[in-house]
C-alpha cells in the first residue's frame, strides 16, 4: 500500500541515503517531525542516537536494535526509542514506517 499522494506530495528530507534507497515525506512543527518513510532497497541503518523517536511499521519488515536488544517489527508494530539509546537495523526493501522525532529539525527539509 503506498501513501496517499497528498502525503507523497508533503515537502521531502533531506537525509543521508539516496533517493534511490529512500523516499521521504514530512510535517514539521515546532514540537516535532513526523516522517513517512518508503524504503525501495533493503538498507543497513547504522547504529546512531539522537533524540526520542517512536514509530510504526506500514508495510514490510524491518529488524531493530535498540538499546543492545533485536527484534524484527512487521505492519502494524510500533516501537519506542528513548532519547539518547544507541539503535540501528536493516529494513527490507518494499517496507514503509512512519517515524515521529522529538527533534523537530532532527532532519533538514530539502528546498
């Protein structure tokens, strides 16, 4: 399932992967990011901290690290990084997430 075209056509981040690899849609306020994420390749994320980040699986499959702990998430699980715990992953090719950042400029928007 893809993301309605009114979520596609939301401005895009500016994120350190290829367009090629990840295709990204996003609301900033003031509070937050919220991020649409649709992964065309499978995807190594290496491991990083930053700011509190809570997000959900759509479609596809994505394995977690967080905090020293594994776990594989599939549609409809969600999962919570606490600020400053060390994650990473591999995410599937096909999958999409939708993440919630804390950080409202945890990513720059692309002009």
């Amino acid at each position: 399932m893809q993301f309605p075209e009114f979520i596609s056509s939301f401005p895009k981040l500016d994120v350190p992967f290829p367009e090629d690899v990840v295709q990204t849609a996003v609301i900033r306020s003031d509070a937050g990011l919220v991020a649409f994420f649709t992964f065309l390749k499978d995807m190594e994320l290496p491991l990083h901290s930053h700011g509190a980040q809570w997000g959900t699986v759509v479609e596809g499959e994505i394995e977690l690290t967080i905090g020293g702990q594994t776990r594989i998430y599939r549609p409809g699980d969600s999962y919570s990084i606490p600020s400053g715990v060390a994650h990473g992953g591999t995410i599937k090719a096909g999958s999409r997430v939708i993440d919630v950042f804390e950080e409202p400029d945890r990513y720059p928007i692309k002009e």
